[in-house]
C-alpha cells in the first residue's frame, strides 16, 4: 500500500459545498428545509462569501433551489424526476457492470458475497439501502473507469433521497434478494450479457415498485 500523503485542505467554498452536499443526500435536510447563509456560515467557521459560492455550486447540481422570500432551500424531487433518474442509472450501472465483470478477482466476488450475506441477516428495512447500494458498487468498482463511477454515484445519491425508505417497504427484501444473488452468480460465471440483462431488469422493477407505491398514497388520500 502507498504510503498516504499529507492532506491538502480544501478551499472553504468546496468544504461548505462537500459538506451540505453530504448532509442533503443523506436525508439530514428534507425537501424545503431553508438554509441560512448565517447559519452554514457558523457551522462550518467560515465568512458568508464562500457559503453564497458553495451554494450557488449546489443549485448547478439541482440540490438547492433559490427563492426570493426565503434564499436557499433543499430542492424537492418529483416521482418523475426519480423515474427518469433511474432511466439514466441503467444507461450508467448495465455500461459500468458489462466493463467490470472480465476484470472481476476472487477478492471483488467474495467481498459481494459477504455484503449479501449480512444483508440476508438485517431485518430492518433502514440498514438494507446501505447494504445495497454496497453490493452494487463493489460489483462496478472493477470497471476501472473513475468518471463512470462517479456519475454513477452521484445520480444514485440523488435517486436515494427519495427512494431510501419508499422502496425498502414498497419492494421488500426478498425479491430483490434473490436478484442479488442471482446477479453474482453470473458475475462468477462471466456470462456478461445476462448479467447486464438482469441488472436491467431489476433497476425496472424499482420503477414500478415506486408507482405502486405513488398510486397507493394516492388512493390512501
């Protein structure tokens, strides 16, 4: 392993931006939460001037949105919003997977196996985004490609905004599960084409496990 070298500090901008970002993807802030320059600037010791740049970055990324009476405030998603979202997570992941499985090692498989069996263990609904979100990544780590693994990563901390707890109960566990296990099985046998074909499939049933759950709440009213 390399050694590590010394970190370089961020610019105060990139450190306001990194971490707003951090807290809205991970559901800290919901949906118009407002976010006061004052405020941001306290917490994270900085002057206004940076916390305005940093963001003005976030509203580029669709993450904050400005309005005249209340500055910035966390921007909502729609369920379209999210469905065309998941159109472009199987553009990106099907591409990521069919690159990584002929560079896959026994360490990348067996490193999937163990997220699926402690997935198989946890029964409770909020562990299993994380625990999925894992699994895939380490399936698409081996594709080598860094800008594809980011987009990868950012469109799904988008997506996870507003799937984290709708889907966990809309889909279960044991269907996607058993795709899960299905999917690594193909991985160990090289066989891209169904592999990439499953993993098309299975992003589509979270599609339609979302409007179910919207046609629900919909009647439910």
């Amino acid at each position: 392993m390399a050694p590590k070298q010394a970190e370089v500090r961020k610019p105060a901008p990139e450190l306001v931006r990194d971490g707003l970002r951090a807290s809205i993807l991970a559901g800290e802030f919901e949906a118009g939460h407002q976010l006061r320059q004052d405020e941001v600037a306290e917490q994270f010791g900085t002057s206004r001037i940076p916390v305005r740049e940093a963001l003005r970055q976030l509203e580029s990324e669709g993450l904050v949105v400005f309005h005249a009476n209340k500055g910035a405030v966390v921007k909502g998603l729609s369920l379209e919003d999210v469905l065309e979202m998941l159109d472009i997570r199987i553009a990106l992941e099907t591409r990521a997977l069919k690159l990584a499985i002929p560079n896959m090692a026994i360490e990348d498989l067996d490193a999937a196996q163990e997220i699926l069996d402690r997935y198989d263990a946890a029964s409770e609904p909020d562990a299993w985004g994380e625990m999925n979100w894992n699994f895939h990544w380490t399936l698409y780590a081996p594709c080598n490609r860094q800008k594809l693994l980011a987009m990868i990563e950012a469109n799904y901390g988008h997506v996870n905004r507003f799937t984290r707890r709708q889907v966990s109960r809309a889909a279960g566990k044991a269907r996607p599960q058993k795709e899960h296990h299905e999917l690594l099985e193909l991985c160990r046998q090289g066989k891209i084409e169904q592999a990439v074909e499953l993993l098309e499939r299975h992003i589509e049933q979270t599609q339609k496990s979302l409007q179910a759950s919207g046609r629900h709440v919909e009647t439910a009213r």
